[in-house]
C-alpha cells in the first residue's frame, strides 16, 4: 500500500498554529520535529506520518478524532507516561500530530548515541513500557504502533510514550516503523495486546543487543515479509535478559509470555 509523501517546509505553521524547528528523529514513514506553538512559544513535538494515498477525506477525519480521543484516554490512565495530544490534523498529505513537549530523548536516538544499554538499564525501560501497555489492554486499547522512536526516555530514566490511536486507523497493516511489527500484524490479521507484547520483546532485543530484531528493507513491504519469515538473529548481548526476549519473540502470539511472566523475569 504506497503511502503518500509530504513536502512541507519549516516556514509553514502546522494547522496554521504550530511552527516546525529541528527534526527530533526519523524511522519509517514518520518524522518527529521539535516545535513550538507561534501564539503563545511553548515548545511541543509535532509528528509527521504519510498516509495511504487513497485515503479519502472522511476516513482522514475519522483518523485525527480516534488520536485525540486515544491518547487523552491513555493520558488519564497514565500521567506523565503518555504525552498528552493538543491537536491532529490532516495537511499536505499526512498526518501531523502535535503533543505536549516531553522532556525526553527518543529511545531510538539513544541507541544510536550510546550503543547497547546494561541489563539493569533496559530492564527497567522494559518495566515502565510493560505499565503503559497493562493499562492499555486493562481498557481494550492496543499500541499496535510502538517501536523505540516512540518510547521518550527522560534524564530520571522515566519514560513516554507516544502513538497511541494510530494502529487501525487505515487500512494499512502498520503505518511506521515495520521492522517493529508483529507477525501477525506483517500479515495484516486482527491484532490485539499479544502484539504489543511482541513489539516489547523487539525493543527490549534492541536495547540489549544494540540493533533491531529484524532489519529494515526500504520497503515497508519488503521489511513485514522478513518480520513474518525470517529466523530472528540469536541474541548475543542479552544475558539475563534472554529468556524474557526469546519468549515474547514467539511467533505464535498464543505461545508468548504473559504480562506477569514478563514483569517476574524483568
């Protein structure tokens, strides 16, 4: 499904409201910025991710109220671990997401900084991400989007998530980050917290091992065929957190680990 490309430049104000500064990270299919609101110059995190390009006019409406009303759910649920969404909208064939400033350095850009973190370290990311999702499925609400350029990790080590709504909104079986996808999403069937849990063993495999699960292949296409049939690499850095990685990474999602068993070996 070809999604649309946006062209958009930092002089133009995102909903006539928001100015874009510097980009924050890239993965694919989406952009995250640093900016500011032009009105009253707070800074927040505006988020740029292309659309299928059929998507028709209601359907992209559809999109933003299911954003906004998902995420401010999960901010209730969650303070301070869910960042809170201002506004979504529709423009120059993508959908822009703009969020409260979080504070936090995208787990991503971590990775690529500092390497592998130590066992300790990525346990306890591991823990805070296994709260936001509990709370999420205790209320029927799956990511479905997650992957560590959603996942803001603060000075304290507390972290944020963002992304929550995306996942269902299009047709499209993932809209960004592929690599990151469950198996059972990479074959576009019905996905629910067992797929999250998958893409929790992903990042807890990438923030132990140092790089992804499974690769990205520059087609999103391309990248969910491997996540769905490729063997996943053995993990060589995990350590203690072997276990806990190869049982989530379990390609049957009725075989992976459960909640608890993943906050005991945690």
């Amino acid at each position: 499904m070809a999604m649309g490309r946006a062209h958009v430049s930092t002089h133009d104000l995102v909903a006539g409201r928001y100015r874009l500064l510097e980009v924050v990270h890239r993965e694919t299919n989406r952009v995250c910025w640093s900016g500011e609101d032009a009105g009253t110059g707070r800074p927040c995190l505006v988020t740029q991710v292309g659309l299928p390009e059929e998507t028709p006019d209601e359907s992209a409406r559809r999109v933003t109220g299911r954003i906004v009303r998902t995420c401010e759910a999960m901010r209730l649920l969650c303070p301070d671990r869910v960042a809170a969404v201002v506004e979504a909208v529709v423009e120059h064939g993508a959908l822009w997401t703009v969020t409260e400033w979080t504070g936090g350095t995208p787990l991503s850009e971590l990775l690529t900084a500092q390497g592998p973190f130590d066992h300790p370290r990525a346990a306890r990311v591991g823990l805070e991400l296994l709260d936001v999702l509990e709370a999420a499925h205790g209320q029927g609400v799956t990511h479905g989007e997650l992957s560590p350029g959603q996942v803001f990790v603060r000075e304290d080590g507390s972290v944020v998530v963002t992304g929550f709504g995306l996942a269902g909104a299009t047709l499209a079986p993932r809209l960004t980050a592929p690599s990151y996808a469950a198996p059972e999403q990479a074959r576009d069937e019905r996905i629910g917290p067992a797929a999250d849990l998958w893409t929790l063993g992903a990042i807890l495999y990438a923030m132990a091992e140092g790089r992804p699960a499974f690769r990205d292949r520059g087609r999103p296409e391309a990248t969910l065929k491997g996540v769905d049939r490729l063997p996943l690499r053995t993990p060589v850095r995990a350590g203690p957190l072997t276990q806990v990685v190869q049982g989530l990474l379990r390609r049957n999602s009725r075989e992976r680990l459960s909640r608890t068993a993943v906050r005991d070996a945690l």
